[in-house]
C-alpha cells in the first residue's frame, strides 16, 4: 500500500507527465486496456450524476474507414468547404493573453518539424496528421446528447481528463483533438450516430514514438499566482 508521499508523487507524476501527443507507435493496444481506462474515467463526477459521455472506440479497419474519409476531405478544397463546426471551441475575436500562448504553441510545434510560416502546404499536412490520430492504433471519438446543457459539457471535460491520466497511469499517451469537429456529418455518417448525438471531439490514444521531434514539445503553463487570487 503506498504512503501519503508516494500516493502523491503517482498522482502528480501522472497529471504533469501528460502531453498532446504527436507521433505514436503502432503497437496495439488490448482491448481490456481500453475498457479498464474508461471504466476508470466513468468515475468523474457530473451534475446529478447525469454521465452524459458516449465513447466511440476505433480501432483496426473502422479506423483506418473514418481516417481515409476525414483526409480525403482534408484535402480536398470542394469537399472540405461545406463542413464547419457544430459548436464554437475557440472564441470569435481574440484577445491576450489567449492569443499570444495559441501563437507560441503553434509556432514551437512548426520550429520542432521546421515548417516555415509561408510553407502553407507543409502546415496543411502537418494539421492532417491529426486524422490519422497522428497514427494511433486507436481512435476515440466522443459524443454528447444534443439535449445536454453547459454544464454537461463541463462534466464530459472531467471525464476527457480522466481518460488522459488513467492511460498515463499505464504508460500510454494521449491527444485530445478538437480537430474531428468540423467534420461532424462525415463522421456521424461513418459511424451511425442518430439525429440526437453531436460530437465533441476526439482523441488519439497509443504509445508515443520516442524518437519523433514532434514529442519532445512541452507547453508552458502560466504560474499560480497568474491565475489565482486568495481571499482571506
């Protein structure tokens, strides 16, 4: 049985040792991994205990079906055009400090792969790479009811968490991708979703590739009393 110091440093270990990851390996997954790490994450709290997260787990063929049609959309300008976001994830105008951290993630990624600011067909790609779960052997793709309010949505991000550090727990790595959203028609059609479940995002899970730049990439974080106020 672990001490109080050693219960905290699993905790804290497995919370700051979590990255979007990039690059994975196609080491397989096992499907009782799967199970077990939403089994995990199923014990985030929600309003009233309302649940309110649907998992669409892919792996093998049905993976490789979505991911074949989201980049052939990707890439094509006709096809791509008429698929846009269901929900607002970012805000409409932007303001500091959100924009300058976007910007700085964006370009420390960009300077990893040394992909230039006008290289318009490399970042393309590179943005591509997520519908391929950046080559995870498996792909999640999440979906809410359509009835659910905010505060659902604030649940089903516990739940998101959960799912990242019950795999980190297991020496898994993750990248939650809002990326999918655009493409909401396309992958309610590939996957049978009814009129009723809208898709919030969806996540790449796997092992990550040591060997790729793209994963040595570790975003800052503002410190505590950025963020903090106390009152006494």
């Amino acid at each position: 049985m672990l001490n109080d110091d050693e219960r905290r440093t699993a905790v804290d270990q497995a919370i700051t040792s979590r990255r979007s990851i990039r690059a994975f390996l196609p080491e397989p997954v096992p499907r009782e991994t799967i199970e077990a790490i939403l089994q995990v994450a199923a014990r985030a709290p929600s309003g009233t205990n309302t649940q309110p997260w649907k998992v669409h787990v892919l792996t093998g063929a049905a993976r490789q079906r979505l991911c074949d049609r989201l980049l052939a959309a990707h890439d094509d300008p006709q096809a791509s055009g008429p698929h846009t976001e269901e929900y607002a994830y970012y805000p409409s105008q932007w303001v500091s400090p959100y924009i300058d951290r976007r910007r700085k993630v964006g370009w420390d990624l960009y300077g990893l792969l040394d992909i230039a600011k006008t290289d318009k067909a490399r970042m393309h790609a590179q943005h591509g790479r997520n519908y391929a779960f950046f080559d995870a052997p498996v792909g999640l793709i999440f979906t809410i009811d359509r009835v659910m309010a905010q505060g659902s949505w604030l649940d089903y991000g516990m739940f998101l968490e959960n799912i990242m550090i019950a795999a980190r727990g297991r020496g898994l790595d993750t990248c939650a991708q809002a990326a999918f959203t655009p493409y909401h028609r396309l992958i309610a059609e590939e996957l049978g979703l009814d009129a009723g479940e809208m898709v919030v995002c969806g996540m790449a899970l796997g092992r990550a590739d040591p060997a790729a730049i793209e994963n040595t990439l570790v975003t800052e974080r503002a410190p505590v009393a950025e963020f903090t106020r106390f009152h006494d």
